[in-house]
C-alpha cells in the first residue's frame, strides 16, 4: 500500500450513539467537524475525525442540502 492509499475503516462505536440508526451520529458529527474547524481550523487534526465520520454515516444528498443551507445562512444547527 502506498503513502498515498489510506485503508479503508468503519467508524469506530460511540457510546452516545448505541443503536443500529446512525442518523444522530450523522448529525452531530457534521455539526461537531464546522464548529472544529471554525474554532482550529481546517487543517486541526482532530477535526479531521469528524468529517470522516460523518462522511462515512451521512448520505451525500443530507450534506449536499447542509453545505447549502450553511451558505445561505439557515443551517439549523449552532456552528459557533
């Protein structure tokens, strides 16, 4: 495997999050990954849990939808 290659992993478990619907998990760690990187910054390491675990949870259209809705101004959730 090269440096460039990364293995491919599921997220691990998060006791918040104990049933089978990851749809909390989804929300909260996109939530948790923009107010990471507003507070650090893209390149904190950290941060860089929670987008990937929520793009391995969310589907794209809920990401695409709140990559919009964040532009616009009307993300349901509190970023800062």
């Amino acid at each position: 495997m090269s440096a460039e290659e990364t293995p491919l992993k599921t997220v691990g478990f998060d006791a918040r999050f104990p049933n089978q619907n990851q749809t909390r998990h989804c929300w909260q760690s996109y939530v948790d990954y923009h107010k990471c990187i507003n507070a650090k910054g893209e390149e904190f390491e950290p941060c860089k849990v929670f987008f990937r675990t929520y793009s391995s949870l969310c589907p794209v259209d809920w990401v695409e939808k709140w990559d919009a809705q964040r532009e616009a101004g009307n993300f349901a959730g509190d970023l800062k």
